[in-house]
C-alpha cells in the first residue's frame, strides 16, 4: 500500500512557495485513506503550511507525538481545533518537565500546555511504552531507550522527575506499512 509523507513542519522551506519554516517538525502520513499527524511543531508555521500545501487536518485517524518538547507538541492546540476530538498518542512521559541545562540555568522545553486544557480541546491520550499497532499497518515502536554511543543524545536535556534531574530517556519511532525489520521513518 502506497504511504505518502507531507513534512509540514521543518527548520527550512522554500520562502517563495509561501511556505513557513520554524525550529521543529510535523509530517502528515497518509497510508490508503488512512491520515496520521506525526508530530506538530511549534504550532507557528503549521496551519499556514497545512493550507499552502492544500492539505486538511480533518479525519486524522491519530495524532503521534515522538517526545515532549515544545517544538515537536506545541501546534497540538490548533491540530485540535481542526480535528475535534482525536487520539493522540505518545509516551507516557510526555507531560514530564523537560528541560535545556547550560551551566546553571535551566530552560524549560516541554509541553507549552497542560493535559486538562488539551483534552477539553478534544484530546483523547492513548500513552505506550511499548511496541504497538496503532492502525491497520502502522506501528510505534514505544520507548527507544539511549543506549551506548549509536544515540547519545545532548547532554544538555533532561527531565526533572520527582525532583530528580536525569537525562531525556525516549523518543517514540514511528514505522509506517510493516511490522518487520527495515523501513524505519
């Protein structure tokens, strides 16, 4: 089955299409007559983006959330106020308190936006750790835990649980078409 990726989020576009970039990502994977919204950037480039591309937000079967900082949830607000109510799907740490160290200082990059408010905009979580079907042929792959030097992440982000600062520790993968190795998006 043909899976097509619209990015409508990124950090750079083609200015003269009318196109928005931001710091960022959202793509919008459609598989048959299947919709997914993977990810929904900062939230300022991606209903302009949505109506240059002549996409639609409406029908999603899910919204997915690769982790919870600001600049991959913030657009969730207005992905709502298109869709209504729909599932959004992440890790359960995504409403966790994520942060930018540098020295000192912290700086908070989480999600701008507190779970009561999301879901009073239609929000339906659906939170998993692990690998599951999503939809008919679509899978995350759940937690992908920072393992040895493959992904070590940045240093600088962490998470403050429970008053314990430790470093950013998932990232949701999503796979579209087949539960089998390779493929990966």
């Amino acid at each position: 089955m043909e899976v097509r990726l619209t990015v409508l989020c990124d950090n750079a576009v083609l200015p003269q299409l009318g196109l928005l970039a931001e710091h960022g990502f959202a793509c919008l994977v459609e598989r048959g007559t299947d919709r997914y919204l993977f990810d929904t950037g900062q939230g300022l480039a991606l209903i302009n983006n949505v109506r240059v591309l002549d996409k639609n937000l409406q029908d999603l079967r899910a919204v997915v959330l690769s982790h919870g900082h600001y600049d991959h949830t913030g657009g969730l607000p207005e992905v709502l106020h298109r869709t209504g109510p729909v599932e959004v799907v992440a890790h359960p740490d995504l409403f966790s308190n994520h942060y930018r160290t540098a020295g000192l200082q912290r700086r908070f990059v989480g999600l701008p936006f507190r779970r009561e408010h999301l879901e009073s905009l239609g929000a339906r979580f659906r939170l998993l750790r692990e690998w599951s079907e999503i939809g008919p042929g679509v899978f995350i792959t759940g937690e992908v835990p920072r393992q040895g030097g493959l992904a070590p992440g940045d240093a600088s982000l962490v998470v403050v649980q429970e008053g314990e600062v430790g470093p950013t520790r998932w990232r949701t993968i999503c796979r579209w078409c087949s539960p089998r190795p390779g493929g990966w998006w």
